[in-house]
C-alpha cells in the first residue's frame, strides 16, 4: 500500500527524526533508506547463530535484551514505501530461545508512547524515556543485582552525538555482555573538519579519547576512518573486550552507491561470540559469500 510519497532523502522529518505522516498504525515512524534492513539482517543472524548458547540462561529466565536508542518500533523504507519493525521489536518477536526481559530506551517520549502501544505494554518490557548515556548508569546497576544473566544491547544511535564511550564502560560492567554497535562513519566523515580543531567535541566523547588528533596528524585523507576505528578498537579492548585470533568484530553496511555508511561491531568477552560473528558476516544481506 502507498503510505506516503517520501524524497529520496525524506523532507518530510520532524526534529526528532520521525516522519511527519504517520505509519499505518497512526503512530510515529521513522524514513529510513534501504540499507537499515541489512543492518538488521546481521542482528538477526546473530541472534539466530548464537541461540542455542543463549538458552542455558533463557531457559531460567536469565536473558536480557537492551536497545538504547529503540525509536518508536517501525521503520519506514522510502524507496520502497514498505513499513517494517526496528531492530528491537524483531528481537521482542524471536521465537528460538528468546529474551527473557527487554529493557528500550529512548529520548523522544512520542517514541516511547508509540513503542508502548506497538508491544501492547507487555509485563516483560520496561521502556523508559530519557538520554540512555544517563539512564545506562541506573539500568547496569539494577542488572547487576542479578549476576547469573545474559545481556545483548543494540546500540544504534542516529550518530555520533547520541552515543558517550562513557555508556558502553557502563555496560562493559556487566560479566555477560554482548554489544552491536553502530559506528556512524558517514557522520563522523561529514563533521570531522569542524571537530579536528578543538577538544571536548562529539567525537571525544564518542571515541571517549582526545587521542585521535595526534592519530590522525599526518595521515593521508583516505585512511582517516580506518585510523578512527582502529582507535575505538583500542578504547573497547581496553573496558574488556579483546580482539580475539579468530579475526574482524566488524562489518560496513554501504548505500546503494555502495558508499560506507555506517560500521557494525559486535563486542564480546567470549571467543565463542567473534566465531560466530565472523562466520555470518561472510555472507551479505544480498547471499554473497566470503566477503571478508
């Protein structure tokens, strides 16, 4: 069905991000392109891979699942006019060893009441409304009352502004703690010039260093991202999460112009986690194989 005549970048965005038309259910939405689905794509196989390991803790009643910036649960792709669920709603919808409580966050209190009435306030779902890098330091120490658990948390900020390194140290507190992380890399690419000259900016608290300046001094143009990942490599490994042997924790989702936009990396204690995720990441969204 034809829900709305969105431009290829939708002028039709309300300043919380949300489209100005509402979704077939009348409750808020976001215009997003086609690329969102490949990003759910690879948090869907990895809760897919990674289920039976899961279901020692699910099984009891152990499994916790977190989405930090959770939206209003649907999505919009404009290309295609084709509603779908966000991230957290498919992980609320799994079926093989599924979550045992859910915990969303979200700035935007008309995301919050529209998220509400999508997952019909059920008793295993705590939405809270507020800046998750503040709610993240009271939501790690309820968790922590109870230390046999399991813990995976979808960190998909809008960019980089959204996101303080400071909350994955929070949730890196946690002995379970397994983390898919969206590192905005077109957004980072736009706003690096404004960023470089001065100290305490986005990106500081981001990559929750000052360091990358002197990084990236002398680096040629083209490999100024990589430096920058490399760098947030370092910053997670040093909350505790190693790079183990078994190779990348990450993976890039392109546009349609296959221009990179974004960075996914999977964090986690285990070296059981990165061998599964370097498996599924060597097949794309589209069925090609050994990408990496």
């Amino acid at each position: 069905m034809d829900l709305r005549n969105c431009a290829a970048k939708c002028k039709n965005k309300k300043e919380n991000g949300n489209c100005k038309i509402s979704a077939s259910d009348k409750l808020p939405v976001q215009c997003v392109g086609q690329w969102v689905e490949d990003k759910y794509f690879y948090l869907e196989r990895y809760l897919d891979a990674t289920w039976q390991a899961r279901r020692k803790f699910s099984d009891k009643g152990n499994a916790v699942f977190i989405d930090l910036f959770s939206g209003s649960g649907k999505c919009f792709i404009r290309e295609e006019k084709r509603e779908i669920d966000s991230g957290g709603i498919k992980a609320l919808k799994r079926d093989k060893a599924w979550f045992n409580e859910f915990f969303y966050l979200d700035i935007d209190k008309s995301n919050t009441e529209a998220l509400k009435k999508r997952i019909d306030n059920q008793i295993n779902c705590h939405i809270h409304c507020g800046n998750s890098n503040i709610l993240v330091k009271s939501l790690a120490i309820e968790l922590l009352k109870k230390p046999y658990r399991y813990h995976f948390a979808f960190v998909d900020p809008f960019g980089p502004d959204g996101l303080k390194f400071a909350t994955i140290t929070e949730l890196a507190k946690l002995k379970r703690m397994d983390l898919l992380i969206h590192f905005p890399i077109g957004a980072i690419k736009r706003n690096l010039g404004k960023w470089t000259n001065k100290k305490g900016t986005i990106l500081d608290e981001f990559l929750g260093t000052d360091k990358w300046r002197e990084e990236i001094k002398n680096t040629p143009k083209g490999k100024v991202l990589k430096v920058l990942t490399d760098i947030f490599e370092k910053q997670l490994s040093s909350c505790g999460y190693p790079v183990f042997s078994s190779g990348l924790r990450s993976i890039s989702i392109k546009n349609t112009n296959k221009v990179d936009l974004y960075t996914l990396f999977l964090l986690s204690k285990h070296p059981l986690a990165h061998k599964i995720w370097n498996s599924i990441i060597k097949t794309s969204p589209r069925g090609e194989r050994d990408l990496l």
